[in-house]
C-alpha cells in the first residue's frame, strides 16, 4: 500500500536544499576517505645499470597494488595510467639527466677502446718476449 503525501512548495524546496546539503556532504566525506584510505597505490621500480655492450640505461616499471580487495580497478584502466606515468618518468628523468647518460654511454664507450689497445700491446709486447727467447735459445743451443 502506497501512502500519498503533498507538501507545499516551502516545505518542498526546504527538503530539496537539505538534500543538496546531504550530497555535498556525502561527496565531501568520499574524498577525505579516499585521501585516508585510499585504495589503489603505484609503486616505482627504478633499475639502473648496463647491458653486455656497456649501454647505460635507466629503466622503470610502475605497478598498482590495491590496498583493499572491496574496490576493483580494471585492468584496461590500470594499464592507461601505467603507461600515462612511465612516461611522464621517463620524461622527467630524459629531461635531468639525459646528458649525464649520454656521457657515461661515451665514457663507456672509450674505455672499451682502451681496453682493447692495452690487449692489443701487451699481445704484441709478450710476442716480442716471445720472440727474443727463441732466438736467445737458438743463439745458445748451436
């Protein structure tokens, strides 16, 4: 059974202004909960290092882990802001230090060079040693 009420139109707009009093409330409520309790939080690896050829690099791989299973994030979602900050990281990171990796990659570079030359001398020097020793044994054995 269904019971009709009337209201006039003062009382009417006093319960529409409540409310509207309740919504901001309720919306005000939400965002301090999510701001203490939030339910989804990303987490930053940051590796650095280099590859077999000496290549420095600066690598990030950004995760979202829920605080709580009552809240579901989907996985199309949690992609487009995985994506959305690995480049903003990258960015920030090309725009700081960009040059000092380039430089590093450069002295990597150089002192692979260098390494090679002192291999190569010390070849042709223990070539040398190896050289005088025979002809040394030839002289002294005849």
């Amino acid at each position: 059974m269904k019971k009709i009420v009337q209201l006039d139109e003062y009382e009417y707009n006093k319960l529409a202004e409540l409310a509207k009093l309740n919504e901001e409330q309720i919306n005000q409520k939400a965002a301090d909960l999510w701001e203490k309790k939030g339910v989804a939080e990303i987490e930053i690896n940051i590796e650095t290092g280099h590859d077999t050829r000496h290549v420095f690099r600066i690598d990030f791989r950004p995760y979202i882990k829920y605080r709580s299973e009552r809240f579901f994030i989907p996985d199309k979602l949690r992609e487009r802001f995985r994506k959305i900050v690995k480049s903003e990281l990258n960015n920030s990171v090309e725009q700081k230090f960009g040059k000092a990796v380039d430089m590093i990659n450069i002295c990597n570079n150089k002192i692979d060079s260098v390494n090679k030359t002192r291999f190569l001398w010390m070849l042709v020097a223990a070539s040398g040693w190896a050289v005088a020793a025979v002809t040394l044994l030839w002289y002294f054995t005849k």
